[in-house]
DNA sequence: AAGGCGGGGGC
DNA sequence: GCCCCAGCCTT
C-alpha cells in the first residue's frame, strides 16, 4: 500500500468524530480551519459550537458587531484572527453573494486565509488535491521520511509543502489532509509517540534511525518579555467604571481593559503608582485606593509575561466612568481581566 | 527573514 | 519551567 493509503486506513478506524466533519459547507469548514490554527481540537470546539449558533450563515456573522464576534471568541486567543475572520465574513457576504470561493488560489487571496487553509478548505469543500502542512504534517513527514530541515525556515516550509504535495491522494484529498493531520495528533505525537503499535513503523527513517525525540527540528527560540501592569478598577458611588478599548498593533486589539499604568518594574507602594503620569491623567481626587491582590498576578502569553495588580479605586463619580458594572460582561476582554472580574464580583457578594 | 500574536495542556 | 497546538500577518 502506498503513503496515502496507509494513512486512510488508519484514518477510517481511528478517526475523531467533530462536529465539522459531518459537512463539506465551507462556511463551516473556514469558521473550523481558523478556529483550530495554533490552537488544539478540544480548546476550539466548545468555540465552534457557539458560533454556529449565533451565526448560522456567513451573513449572520457579516452583520454581528465587532464586539459581539470578538466576546465570543474571548479567551481563544490571537484575537486577529477573529478581526479577520469579520472582515472577510463581510466581503464573502457582500461582494462574494455569500458563496466562498472555490479554488485554493482564490481562497488564498481571503483576509486570514493563508497556505494551510486554503489548502483544508480546497480539499476539503471542493476535492482540490492541496496539501495542508500544519503541525502535524511536520511532525509525521520529517520523522517518517527522516527529513532534518528546519520547519520553520524558508527552505523546510518550502521543502515539506512539496513532499506533503507529492503524496496526497487525488481521490480523496481532503480526507487524506484529514488523516495525516489525526494521525500526527493522536499517534505520531509529539511526545510519546505510539511507535510500537504504529502500522508504518516498518519504513519510518526516525524510527529506524532512532531520531524520533529529535525531528522535527525548529529552529529559533523565542524570548519572553517582562512586563509590569497595573490596572485602575474604578467604582463611582452609582455604580459606574471605566474600560478602554486596546488600540494599535500590540497584544489584545480591539478587546477592553480598565485604565492601564505599566511600568519598567513593579510598583511597591501608593505612592510610586499616584506619582505614574499615566495615573495623574486620569486626575482623581479624594478617592479611597486599595490593592486587589496582595500578590502580584503573573499571566503568561507565549512571549510576555505580565505582572499584574489590580487597584480598586472608590470615588463619588468621574467624567469618563460611563460604563456600568452592571453589563461589564458583555464586552470583550483579556482572560486576565475575565479571571479578575469574576473574583471581584464573587467577593463583593 | 524575523518577529509578533493567546491561552491552555502535557510533562 | 519548556514545548506544542489543523498559522497568519506585518515589517
């Protein structure tokens, strides 16, 4: 049997039962394909469920507000990719007559929609034999065929795209796409891989090699970047707050946050955050300061580490808290200050 | 070519 | 602590 077939066969035993598999419409397939990028199937599912839901068609979702797709994407994380997926809702909708494209070269030209899910949504919705290179598929290549290139360097990403592209199967590509990706994440894992019980281990190079622990090689480490926050949790006496709405090209675009004052190090006392420009700004007097958590919050993204406080500052009232704590939870906001919300509001009861 | 972008889970 | 996850976009 050849590469393809093997991997379908074990593919037509082993294979995961979701939701997005039942369908070949390709609003479904895209809204699954974004969701599940750096992202695992058991984080991304209970998300896909919710969206289908509340948008049923692409028109559903063209039409929702920013807010309302990014609150429900809260907490999936790289919020781009649900600005993108807005976007390109609204021009499949509007310009397209709500019908995606049908080829990978025309898909690949969609806002959000790169290599990989061009290639998915090809194979998947229109049988177009492109092959996907996720995760996976560098993982089952560079150790079945023993291929040492980086995977992410320009040479390997050009490399393995033509290997994966070599092998699909021109029947049935999108269930070959879909087969070696199950296979990479459920038995040639990146840890403990299910070597000995594995149907192609008789002609895998790392095996034979012993080089199973060590490919796929990646290059580059990334650094992780310190960061100080503190944020200002104001409560006027009738009940109001203020959040702000993260501008600009950093992390967290586009969801809302109360005021923030960073700082190159952590704040110790009162007095060195009242003296912060950034809080001076905000000019409030005779208001009753107190810090939420005694010990400093760390939250952890892939290159940042925030340390966190939150400050509770109790005042009559301030021009700009127009928010009230009563539909706090309907905007879109960071998991950090999801987490802190839902300790304070438990706290104060 | 390199860097930025979340959050969770496994070990 | 470190690595990885159905990657993409910007510079």
């Amino acid at each position: 049997m050849d590469f393809n077939n093997k991997l379908k066969y074990w593919y037509l035993q082993n294979n995961r039962e979701l939701p997005w598999r039942k369908t070949k419409n390709p609003y479904h397939i895209w809204l699954s394909e974004i969701m599940l990028q750096q992202t695992r199937v058991a984080q991304g599912l209970p998300y896909y469920l919710k969206y289908i839901e509340a948008f049923p068609t692409v028109f559903d979702l063209a039409e929702a507000s920013e807010e309302k797709v990014l609150k429900l994407w809260q907490g999936l994380g790289y919020y781009s990719r649900a600005r993108n997926l807005h976007f390109t809702a609204k021009y499949v909708a509007n310009e397209l007559n709500g019908e995606f494209p049908t080829s990978y070269k025309e898909l690949l030209k969609l806002k959000g929609i790169g290599d990989y899910t061009a290639s998915a949504i090809a194979s998947i919705c229109f049988n177009e034999a492109a092959a996907v290179v996720d995760g996976n598929v560098y993982r089952v290549l560079s150790r079945y065929f023993g291929v040492a290139t980086p995977i992410n360097s320009t040479k390997g990403i050009k490399e393995f795209k033509e290997l994966a592209q070599t092998l699909i199967d021109l029947d049935e590509p999108g269930v070959y796409n879909q087969a070696i990706m199950d296979f990479g994440a459920l038995h040639c894992k990146p840890q403990k891989p299910l070597c000995d019980q594995c149907h192609i281990a008789d002609s895998c190079v790392a095996l034979e090699k012993g080089l199973v622990g060590t490919l796929p090689i990646k290059e580059k480490k990334i650094k992780v970047r310190k960061r100080y926050f503190n944020y200002l949790v104001l409560k006027t006496a009738t009940g109001y707050t203020i959040l702000n709405e993260r501008k600009g090209k950093g992390i967290w675009q586009g969801l809302y946050e109360f005021p923030l004052v960073e700082t190159q190090k952590s704040i110790e006392t009162l007095e060195e955050l009242v003296n912060c420009e950034d809080f001076q700004e905000l000019s409030l007097n005779n208001t009753s300061i107190s810090l939420f958590n005694e010990k400093e919050i760390v939250h952890k993204l892939s290159h940042q580490h925030l340390y966190t406080k939150f400050w509770v500052i109790e005042l009559e009232k301030h021009a700009q808290a127009n928010i009230s704590w009563d539909v706090i939870k309907e905007y879109p906001v960071p998991v950090l200050i999801d987490k802190f919300l839902t300790n304070f509001q438990k706290n104060k009861i």
